[in-house]
C-alpha cells in the first residue's frame, strides 16, 4: 500500500517571501500521479497542482511548482510571492496509474497548517 | 453552474441514530467518493464508486453504508454502529479515464460537519 507523509504539521512564511512545504510517499509503482490541495479556512479542497510521474519536468502553475524527485520519493511545494491568501491547509496526495479500480482513489498525507505574516 | 452540492452544511445526530449526508453532481463525473477529515489525520477513504449501482469499500468503511442509484448521488449514512462519527465529511467526483494518459483531477464537495450529542 502507498503512504504519504507530511512532517510538518505547521509552517509560517512572511508575506512576499517564499515557502517550502515538503512531502514524501512510499510506492513500489512506477507509475503514480501526485498532488497538492489547498484547504482554506471555509474548508474547501482546491487542487494547486499535479506531477505525473512519467513526467521529468516539475510542474508550475504561477507563483506554484514542485520540486519532484523520483528516486528520493520527494514531492515538495515551493509557493513564491506569499500572499495572505494563500494561508490554509495543504495536502499531499498520490495516486495510482492508469486509472482504473482501486486505483482511483487518493491516499492523502495529513497536512501542513500554513500561515502568512502580513 | 457545474459543481458538487453537499447538504446540510451542519449536522447533529444524537447517539444511537442513522443519519444520511447528501451529495449530488452535476458534472456528468462517474466517479464518486466520500472521505472523512479528522484533525491531524488528512482525508480517508469511506467509500468509492465508479459506476451506478455498484460501491467499493475505502480504508475505513466500518458503521458506514452508501447507494449509487443515480449517477449524480452518492448519499452517505452513517449509522449507529460508527462508534466515533463526530467528523467533518467531504464527498468529491471525478471522470473515468478514456486513456492511459488522460487526466482525472477530483471536484470536491463544501462537506458537511457532523457532530455527535
């Protein structure tokens, strides 16, 4: 079974600085897709971004990209220009490739709190 | 709007009760899903669909019960024999792939918050 972990319970950036959220998983497949959701106070999952492991490049999304490594079975979120509103919970999530039977549903880290000092 | 619908907002059920969360989509998604948010726990996996008329069992499925009798609900009950139900619920739906390749980002619900009394 996949696990994903997030050390970090909860992390502090200052607005217009850059923060680092970091996530490991643990699978024996080659092929996965991988996540981040933002949680915001009203408790909303909005996906940030999302990394196909097929993929080399790490993907980028504005003021959002992840710094994927494979071997290490590393997926971080570096967030540039903070700003206020992106104070909330984020999670990691994984999931299995291709999409068919149990390998639909997203195994889910347990999140980081982060806030944004004005 | 397309969107997924979660209702109530707010729910109390006292101890010994079944009581049924809703959720509808209206985004022609397949799949359906319903996790459970605890603090400090991330989201787990109640229950799964992919198909009208059929469910799987996610990783904690134990005092939970669901019906897939339309393709845009996935109603929810959680039942007496859930000794811990105080949570907060989030149901969410996505497409099928088509190919190997395609995408399937899933669509959440606002969720629904029940507390025990």
């Amino acid at each position: 079974a996949q696990t994903v972990t997030q050390s970090q319970p909860e992390m502090s950036v200052q607005e217009a600085e850059t923060v680092t959220l970091s996530c490991t998983y643990d699978t024996s497949e080659s092929d996965y897709y991988l996540f981040w959701y933002k949680q915001p106070p009203s408790r909303q999952m909005i996906l940030v971004i999302r990394q196909e492991a097929y993929k080399q490049q790490n993907a980028t999304e504005n003021r959002f990209s992840v710094n994927f490594q494979k071997a290490a079975k590393s997926f971080s979120l570096k967030i540039s220009d903070s700003q206020l509103g992106d104070a909330a919970m984020y999670f990691c999530a994984y999931r299995s490739a291709p999409f068919t039977g149990a390998n639909s549903k997203l195994t889910f880290g347990k999140g980081i709190t982060l806030s944004v000092r004005p | 709007d397309g969107g997924i619908t979660q209702s109530p907002k707010y729910l109390f059920r006292k101890e010994g009760q079944n009581v049924t969360l809703s959720c509808e989509q209206n985004l022609n998604h397949d799949a359906m899903y319903w996790y459970r948010q605890d603090p400090g726990q991330g989201l787990r996996l109640i229950y799964y669909s992919q198909i009208v008329n059929d469910f799987q069992k996610g990783d904690i499925a134990e005092g939970y019960s669901v019906s897939r009798e339309k393709k845009e609900s996935f109603p929810l009950t959680v039942t007496s024999a859930q000794k811990n139900p105080t949570a907060f619920y989030l149901c969410a739906s996505s497409r099928l792939a088509g190919g190997r390749f395609l995408y399937n980002e899933q669509f959440f619900g606002p969720g629904t918050r029940l507390t025990v009394l």
